[in-house]
C-alpha cells in the first residue's frame, strides 16, 4: 500500500506582508532551501510515494520548483558542473497539484485531494511547520502501523501557553495514547493535559468520510471549515490516538519563529555553522 501526502499551501501568508504578495510562504528561503523543500524531503525519507500539493492561484511558482528547469541543467551539464547540476535539480518525488479556488478552510482543503487518495492513508503537513530529526512523518507511520489508527503528532509543553494551542485530552490503552477529544484554545487553566497538536497529521480512510459528513453539515456563513470535528468524530469511535515525536518543531508561520529556524538550520550546517556561531557571539557581546 503507497502511503501519500497532502501539503496544504493555499493560504495568504498574511503575517509576511508585504513579501507574499509576491512570493508565497512556502517558497521562503531558509538559507539556500525554501521552506516547502523541508517538508517533502522528510515525506520522502520516510518513504511517501506521491505528495498532493492544495495550492492557489497565487502559487505558480511552486509548480516551477518542482518541475526541471532544462537551460539551467544543460549550463552545468556542459560545465561539468556536478554538485550544481544536482543542487538544481527538483525533488524526487511525484507531485499532484489540486487549486482551491475559494479559501474556505483546512478541512476543505484537504477534501480536494480526497479524488486522489483512493480509500488509502495519507500523511497531512502544514508546511509552516518544519521539523527536525528524527523523521516526524516516520514516527506517524510507526504508529499508525502499530494501531491502524489516524495519528496526531504531538509535543508535550508543560510550560506553554496552552490558550494559543490545540490541546489532547488523552488516556492510555494498550501502551498507546488514545485520543478522546481534541480542543482548540482551552481557556486558560481548563486545558485536559500539556500535549499539544502539531503540524502533522496520518489520517486513516475513515477520516475522509467523517470530514465529507460535516462538510454536508456546514453552514458557510459561520466561517471555514476545519478538520477538528471530524477529528473528534473519530476519537469518540476510539479511532485516533497520538504520537508525543521526538522531533524539535519550527514555527515558521510567523516572523520570529522563521528566524528561529533559520538560525538553527545555520548553526546545524557544517559549511557555515562555525563561522555564523563565532558572529552570533561576537554580534551578541557573548
């Protein structure tokens, strides 16, 4: 059975204004690699065989990153220039593109794609979130092999501010941890536990059907339509537990959180890792 993924990139990326109404989000540069190039690379080592890309029109120039730009190729083909040749090259992997026309949630969004998952599961990525090693979407599928059942990412964050997240209530069974609501911004002081929802999601069929179900139900003058109450159709069924990753997690959403996965890229790099380090300190008087 192929496992595939769904991206969702259709957004404004508002929070970067002025910059993306130009230049989409997702092609952000996090030093020499845009940030949507993050989130396939860990799809792809993890073995998913086809990514389905939700874009908008606004997005053309994600179709130009995953396709062969052939002049540029063929310069360093003649040049025998082999490490730009291949730096230039797209991601090795098939991509599907699917244009939400109207924005009107994540939820419909990834119904969009449902035409092509083919009654599978699928692996669901925000590509403003970025994480590093262990592979996230690994450890999703671990789980999910282990259980049959969707699985959400998770961190444990007992010092947060649980009001700005999607907070698990949890119990355990069978050594996993079954989900049995997901609730988004608890006021403060009522959230059920310290886990919170991440940027990753394995979705099982069912999950399309519960998510077709409430998008029958949705009135849209109350605003977009998100995954929560399928999510939570599910849990109450005993079908949805959740995977605490190992993983460290960027919030590249935002502008902060962007230079806070830049400057971890850097520093992570071999190539300029020491050098930024030595500036950083000097910069900082440390």
């Amino acid at each position: 059975m192929g496992i595939k993924g769904v991206i969702l990139a259709a957004g404004y990326g508002t929070r970067f204004l002025p910059i993306t109404r130009c230049v989409p989000k997702e092609m952000l540069p996090l030093i020499d690699r845009p940030a949507i190039d993050f989130v396939v690379q860990e799809m792809v080592e993890a073995g998913v065989e086809q990514v389905v890309l939700i874009t908008s029109r606004r997005k053309k120039v994600l179709d130009d990153w995953f396709d062969h730009d052939a002049e540029l190729e063929a310069v360093f083909h003649a040049e025998g220039a082999s490490s730009k040749l291949e730096k230039s090259r797209p991601p090795q992997i098939d991509v599907v593109f699917v244009r939400q026309q109207e924005m009107r949630g994540s939820g419909h969004a990834i119904l969009q794609a449902a035409p092509l998952l083919k009654g599978e599961p699928f692996v669901v990525a925000y590509p403003d979130d970025l994480f590093g090693e262990p592979n996230c979407t690994a450890q999703l599928l671990e789980t999910w092999r282990t259980t049959g059942a969707t699985v959400l990412s998770a961190h444990d964050l007992p010092d947060a501010d649980l009001t700005r997240y999607g907070v698990l209530d949890v119990e355990t069974s069978g050594g996993q941890l079954l989900v049995k609501r997901l609730i988004e911004k608890p006021p403060a002081g009522q959230a059920p536990s310290t886990l919170v929802s991440l940027g990753r999601y394995l979705y099982t069929p069912d999950f399309l059907d519960a998510l077709a179900e409430g998008w029958a139900r949705h009135d849209p003058a109350s605003g977009e339509y998100y995954p929560m109450e399928a999510t939570n159709a599910l849990a109450a069924a005993g079908r949805v537990v959740a995977r605490v990753v190992d993983s460290p997690r960027w919030d590249t959403g935002e502008p902060l959180g962007f230079l806070k996965a830049v400057t971890e890229i850097a520093l992570a790099r071999e190539d300029i890792g020491p050098a930024y380090a030595a500036w950083l300190r000097e910069r900082l008087g440390g």
